[in-house]
C-alpha cells in the first residue's frame, strides 16, 4: 500500500471481479458471433443446399436478416439472449433454446457427478502423495496422473468401453435414453462416462492438491507444529491440510469449467444425450443460431466457474489478491 | 526397490528440508525403458504410410474378419485391413500437431516477453486478452473455426494456437517479470545493450526451461484437439488413428483391436509428446 491508496475492501473486490466477469463473458460473446458468422461459411447458402444460384441465396440471406449490419446483428443477439431467446435454428426452425434445454440438464448432470468424483479421488490422490514428496508412491501416483492428462479422453473412454462392456460386459457401453428420459432412469450408463471424464480431470487436479500439499508440508508454522511435539496426524489435519484448502477449492472450481467444455468428445463415444450430439450436427448442418447458443451457454458456465475460483481466491487470500 | 529404502528413515525423521531432486535408479530405469515403446510408436506414426502396400482404403474381405495370414489385426466394418489402415493413419498426429505447438510456443512467448518486458497497459491488455480466450471452451473454439472454414491443416493450426497461446504467454510473462526484476536487465540496460539484446541475450535463455516444459503439455493438448477432432468426423478423410477408434467403436465386440491398437498408438504418442519435452526442460535448467 506504499502508493497511499486506501486497501480495497473485500466485497468492492468481490464486485469488481464480478463487473470483470460480465466483461469477459460479453467479449467472449463477440469473438464467438464472430467466429461463427464473420467466417466463410455462410447459413444462408448451407440451408439452400449446393444447388442454389446466387439470386436464391441472397433472398434466404435477406429473410434470415444476414444482410444486416454485423453490429446490429450482434447487439439484436446478445439482447435476446438475455431474454432467454437464443434466436431459431435454421435447419430444424425450431426455437434454439427449445433445442438445447434437456440435453444442458443432461450435460450438467454429467458435470456435477464427475466434479463429486474428481473431488473426491484428487483429493485423496493429491494428499497421499503430497505428504511423502519424492516416494515410491508418490512417483507412482504421479506418473499415472502425468499419463492421464496426456490422453485425449476419447480415447480413455474407448479403453473404458473395451475393458468393461466388451471383455467384462459389466456395464453398458452406450446410454441409451428413451425420447423425453433422463440418464438417470439407467444409472449404470452414467458410471462409465462419469469414470472417463473423472480419470482425466481427476488426474489433473490430484497434481494441484500434491503441489499445495507439499508446499504447506514446508511452511514454518507446520514445522513449528512439528517442532513442538504434536503427533503427526494432528499436524497433518489441523495445520497442514487447513491452508491447502483455498487454492483447492479454487482448482476444482476452474476444473468445472474445464469439464463443462470437455464433455462433447466423451459424450459421444457413449452416444449420451448431451450438448455433443446437437453441436456437432451444428457444425456439420451450418446451423449458425444453434452453434452460437450452444458456445454461448458453455462459456458462460465456464466464466461462473472462474469467477467462483477468483472469489473464492479472493475469500481464502484477500491481502494476496490486493498486492498482485 | 532404492526408492522404498530411502523412504523408511524419512518416515521416521520426516526431513523438512527439501529433498534433493534426482531420481532413483529405480526410476531412471523404469524411463528409460518408457523410451522404447515410444520412439517406435513415433517412428511408425511418420514412416508407416510408406510400409503399406497399397491403398489402404481398399477392402480386402469381410466385415469384421478375423486376424489370420496377411491380415494381422482383421478387417473393419466395411472389410478394410485394420492393420493397414493403422500403418497409414499415424502421421496426422505427429506433424499438425508439432507445427501447431511450435507456433503457439514461438507466438506465446514473444507476446508474453513483450507484456513482461513492458509492464504496465500492454501487459494488462494482455492479460484481459488471455482471460477472454480462456473464457471460450477448446473445443468450442474449434468447432466454430470448423464451422466457418472448413476442415483443414490450416483451420486446426488456428484452433490449436488460438486456445494454447494464452496459456503460453501467460507462462512467458509472469517468467520474463521474474528476470526482469532479478537486475539482470537493468544492468545490461546501464551497459548500453539495446532492447532487442536484451530480449535475445537476457531474457529469453532465462525463461527457457518453464515455456519448454509446458510445450510438452500444449504438444500433448494439440494431439488431443487434432484428435478430436477427427474423432468427431472433421478430420483429413485419409485414415487416422482417431478417426479409426470411432469408426471401429460399434464393432468393438467383434474385432476389439481396431480400437485397441490406434487407442494405444494416440496414448503413447501423447504421453511420449508431454514427457519428451519435460526431459528436455529439464536437462535445459541443469
């Protein structure tokens, strides 16, 4: 504070990184109405089909209102979305929102039972070999980590399918949900889809906890604690653990972000009725409204999710955050 | 076996001072033979086009047959040789992967020693640039750039460094701000070294090692995207690894090495990609 600025209060903070959330996600909002309109491939043409002559095409263009002004078309877009209107698809010309509604639930279910998952095996994976830097164990626990977050979770999930419904036939491989149903009517389906995305992010994040372990593992007041004689699992869970939970907390809830974008690849090895199936017939039908919703709506849980990891970096670390 | 031995008395001492880095023999054998497996994968992944044959989209019998005297793997769905096919469909995830990773590295750096060496409004720019992609999942980003070119090296170059370089520059910058205040810079400044010196003689040896060991990471993370990808279905159209663990999902009861073999070739190629570079990062701090 040598600048004679007066320190920012904690809920002032709080505002100001949810004020930079709302930024970023409209930001985000533009390069991607950009990406997906500003590009060559055009909806008025891909809905015409190949045989179209260039009169046809600009009358289509005209009654989809692409000849309008990207600006306009852009503010038009973003004003309806939050209006909850993600405008109409122009394959299906059934309202985008309508569309993408239960395979979101769908999506998010995915998500929430995978961050239980991750949470839960990451931390103890994490602790284990946090505690004993430089073990047998440790190096163990870390090469599988290193192998898993290598490998595309496609293919992980492939491996899953090949061991446990073909050679074993313990599980289904797809999840074959009726019109309407949820993925809960079967919960066996979920388990495999939920390992293949938990192995990964499971992985990625067991190496933050090892990483937060070990440095608290090394912090003066858990030798002092040592020093003084406490038994070690005292230190353990009353000194060392308490100060590892922050930038946790705070890794977990950047892996949820990371896993809401993730899930497409893995969903479809299962055929699971998620966003994946809708978003790549998006991409391959042209169908800019639904490609455009469907970014939209990922990355606005992606930004909840790193602004929840910054509040909650703000809440374990208020001085940290101030000098940075 | 030293690596247990070692950990009995730290057990009972529990050291607090930092252990000193180094592997075990134990370990460095076990590396070692990883080494093995993933040279040859490599090897196989860029020359095995040139061992098959002939086309290797010709069918050559029935649809799932079973592995027998010149069909060492079976045939696919359609009655292609799975082999084959495997020999050819390597090399798409070697080389758009490589150039894609070199460029993202090369970019990412020279943005990120840029805000790191000039500080104030461009590294804050940079910053807010950073978060902005960060903000937009991978795969979201590639499916809109597919969407709008097309499928080609090109598109997947883009996708690969549009989500990669904000987490290399953001590496690069927060490594060149270190070097600039260790006072390295500054006396080379009062030497009379000119900015661009600065950046090539100073900064850029000392920022070496993180941004090459994360190149192993963006090298395995643009394998996945280009993956992906083409497990999707927006890939070259040629065989592909990927393409051939999708392609042979629905039959994986009858010839489960269709998925098998190219599952372990895109395991071991990423896993050989992330290490390889990690090695390197390594050997470049000592």
């Amino acid at each position: 504070m040598s600048g004679g600025r007066a320190p920012l209060r904690l809920p002032r903070l709080m505002a100001r990184r949810l004020a930079g959330a709302v930024g970023t996600l409209f930001t985000a909002s533009a390069l991607l109405f950009l990406a997906a309109e500003v590009l060559p491939g055009d909806a008025a043409a891909a809905s015409l089909g190949g045989g179209a002559d260039a009169g046809q095409i600009a009358r289509m263009r005209a009654e989809l209102g692409l000849d309008r002004p990207l600006v306009l078309r852009y503010l038009d877009w973003v004003g309806s979305a939050l209006d909850g209107d993600l405008g109409t698809s122009t394959v299906s010309h059934r309202p985008v929102g309508e569309l993408v509604t239960d395979p979101l639930l769908d999506t998010l279910l995915l998500v929430a039972l995978s961050v239980l998952v991750t949470v839960a095996v990451a931390t103890s994976v994490g602790v284990l070999a946090g505690l004993r830097p430089g073990s047998a164990l440790d190096w163990l626990l870390s090469a599988g980590a290193v192998a898993l977050v290598s490998i595309p979770q496609f293919v992980t999930a492939s491996v899953l399918v090949l061991v446990f419904a073909s050679a074993l036939g313990v599980l289904p491989a797809v999840s074959l949900v009726p019109l309407g149903g949820s993925p809960l009517d079967d919960p066996a389906a979920l388990v495999l889809p939920v390992a293949a995305l938990s192995l990964f992010s499971a992985a990625w994040a067991s190496r933050m906890v090892r990483a937060s372990v070990v440095e608290a593992g090394r912090s003066p007041h858990v030798e002092s604690a040592r020093l003084a004689g406490l038994p070690e699992h005292r230190v353990v869970f009353r000194h060392l653990l308490p100060t590892t939970i922050g930038p946790c907390l705070q890794a977990f809830a950047w892996l949820t972000g990371a896993l809401v974008g993730g899930t497409a690849v893995v969903e479809r090895v299962f055929n699971y009725p998620g966003l994946s199936a809708p978003l790549v017939s998006a991409v391959v039908n042209h169908d800019t409204a639904v490609l455009e919703g469907i970014g939209l709506l990922l990355s606005g849980a992606v930004v909840v999710s790193l602004l929840l990891a910054d509040l909650l970096d703000l809440v374990a670390d208020p001085h940290g955050s101030v000098a940075r | 076996m030293t690596d247990t031995a070692t950990e009995a008395p730290a057990a009972a001492v529990r050291p607090s001072v930092p252990r000193p880095p180094g592997p075990g023999p134990l370990r460095r054998v076990l590396t070692g033979l990883l080494w093995l497996p993933a040279l040859a994968v490599v090897l196989l992944a860029v020359a095995g086009p040139w061992l098959v044959p002939g086309d290797a989209g010709r069918i050559v019998g029935g649809p799932y047959s079973p592995p027998g005297p010149g069909l060492p793997l079976g045939t696919d769905a359609i009655g292609r040789d799975v082999w084959d096919r495997f020999l050819a469909g390597g090399r798409p995830l070697v080389i758009v992967p490589l150039v894609a990773t070199v460029l993202t590295t090369v970019v990412g750096t020279l943005l990120g020693v840029l805000a790191g060496y000039l500080g104030g409004r461009v590294a804050a720019v940079m910053s807010w640039l950073d978060s902005l992609l960060l903000a937009l999942p991978p795969i979201v980003v590639l499916l809109a750039l597919l969407h709008g070119l097309g499928y080609s090296a090109g598109t997947l170059l883009l996708a690969v460094a549009a989500t990669g370089v904000p987490f290399v520059s953001r590496i690069s910058r927060a490594a060149t701000t270190r070097v600039v205040r260790t006072g390295y810079v500054d006396q080379a400044v009062a030497l009379g070294d000119g900015p661009l010196s600065v950046v090539v003689r100073e900064i850029v040896p000392n920022i070496l090692q993180p941004v090459l060991a994360d190149a192993g990471t963006r090298l395995a993370v643009a394998i996945a995207l280009t993956a992906s990808a083409d497990f999707l279905g927006f890939g070259p159209g040629t065989p592909s690894w990927a393409a051939m663990v999708s392609e042979n999902m629905e039959g994986v009861t009858l010839v489960p090495w269709g998925v098998a073999v190219p599952a372990l070739g895109i395991s071991v190629l990423t896993v050989a990609a992330n290490l390889l570079l990690d090695r390197l990062a390594a050997k470049g701090a000592s």
